[in-house]
C-alpha cells in the first residue's frame, strides 16, 4: 500500500503525516523506507515527489509493501489519474485565514523578513490564499471529499478523527489506548522537542531555530491579524472570484518560480 498524505502548504499535512507514522507503530504495518531516487530531499518527508510518482508506481511492488510519503500533489494530471486501490490519498484541509497566517509566520521564521501582516498579505498572502483554494477544489474535484480530513476536527475530537484516519488505510480496529499514545507523540510541543533533536525533519532549512516553523497549531489565530479587508478578500478568493491580473500575478510569484527553481 501507498499512502500519501497530501495537504495545501500550512494546512496541516505534517501533522497528519505524523499521525500516521504512529499509527504505523502502534499497528505495525511495517513501513518501508522509499528509495532516495524518488526524492529530491532524503531528509524530507516527502519521499516521493509529484514528477516520480509514476515512476515508484510502475516500479515498486506497493501491494506487497507498505510506504507512506508527505506530499502537495497539485497538478490536474496526478489527481485525476485512477489509481489501484492499493494507492490511498488522504488530504488535510484548514480554515484559510489560518493557514495563511502560519504562512506569514513561516516566511518571517525561515527567510528572516520582518513584514507587517498588511504587507505580506498585499504582496503574497492573497495569492497564497488562491493557491490553497485552488489546491482544494482540485483535490475534491478529482478524487472526491471522503477521505478529507480537517485540521479543526483533529484539535476539537482528535480520537474520532484518527479513527477515521485508520479506517481510510484499512484499519478497522484501534483501541483508546493506541490513540492515546498516538495523541502523545504527536502534540506540537513533542514535534518541537524532536525537530531540535534532529529526530525529524520537516522543513528544508538547516537553521538551528527551524523548530519554530511548527507554530501554535490553533483555531483562530488569523483573528489577531486579519482586518475586514483581508477578511472580504479571502471571502472572495474562497468564493472563486479572482480577477485575472491577479491570476497572471500568481502564476508569476508561484507557478513559474516552481518551473524554474525545479521546487515540488
């Protein structure tokens, strides 16, 4: 089995990753290591990059073998492609205006910049906020809302949600023991004391400070920042009304920085 848990950037998927990584312990499914070929970041989680995904499938035996891989699948091509059952997505979705604030704080801690919210927001914020709605209604749209899971739910019912979770990847059975112990290695505060141990890696930055790009991980934190402007805007961008400068402005910012840079 192939699992990847996919999930607009700052919306949650390296916690749902997390998750799962337990889950495989406390289940023993026994996750193989994915080859370093499919990678282009052997410290990453993202084990499997959008441009070798068909590779690994034509090549790795995935229905003997178990492998899990974090990932941002974005392109039309990738989801909209029928896939063996064998091969499972679970996406992780979060409230825009908080995602986009943990983007904000991401772009101060890793690349040093001290903006005001106003500007971030102005110059890439609301294009950020296009792209993650995007990136939802693609997923949705291509491989349908089941096994959609949201970063609210995890933090107000997490137990129910992880059982859903497992249910997703064919485990039927967990008891309240498991998630609890699943619940206990995966608190922000835990991934923090690892990420500065060196145990893990979710980010590509070396700095001995990358522990703070895991934030507060809360519900409504975008309510210390957010003006009714930016709150009309997202309403819009949400609403799929975005103008088309504005889509010429993302696709400069985003989509050619992806092509020319290689990024995925």
């Amino acid at each position: 089995m192939l699992i990847i848990c996919n999930g607009a950037f700052k919306s949650g998927s390296s916690w749902l990753h997390t998750i799962l990584v337990e889950l495989d312990i406390v289940k023993n499914l026994n996750l193989q290591k994915v080859p370093n070929k499919y990678t282009n970041d052997i410290n990453s989680p993202t084990t499997i990059i959008e441009s070798q995904l068909g590779n690994f499938l034509l090549i790795e035996d995935y229905s003997l073998n178990n492998y899990l891989t974090k990932a941002h699948f974005f392109n039309k091509t990738t989801l909209r492609r029928k896939y063996p059952e064998d091969v499972k997505f679970l996406f992780i979705e979060r409230d825009m205006r908080d995602a986009i604030t943990s983007h904000y704080f991401h772009m101060i801690n890793q690349y040093r910049y001290k903006l005001s919210f106003a500007f971030y927001y102005f110059f890439i914020g609301r294009y950020k906020a296009f792209e993650i709605a995007l990136f939802t209604y693609r997923c949705k749209k291509f491989r349908g809302e089941e096994n959609f899971f949201h970063f609210s739910e995890l933090i107000s019912n997490f137990e129910e949600t992880v059982r859903k979770i497992a249910l997703s990847i064919g485990i039927t059975e967990i008891s309240d023991e498991e998630i609890k112990k699943i619940k206990e290695q995966t608190t922000l505060d835990k991934l923090r004391e690892e990420l500065k141990k060196g145990n893990i890696s979710y980010y590509p930055t070396n700095k001995d400070d990358n522990w703070k790009l895991f934030r507060e991980g809360k519900v409504g934190s975008w309510r210390k920042y957010f003006k009714a402007r930016h709150v009309k805007d997202i309403d819009r961008i949400e609403q799929g009304r975005f103008s088309i400068l504005s889509k010429i402005v993302y696709t400069l910012i985003f989509t050619l920085r992806r092509i020319i840079f290689k990024i995925e």
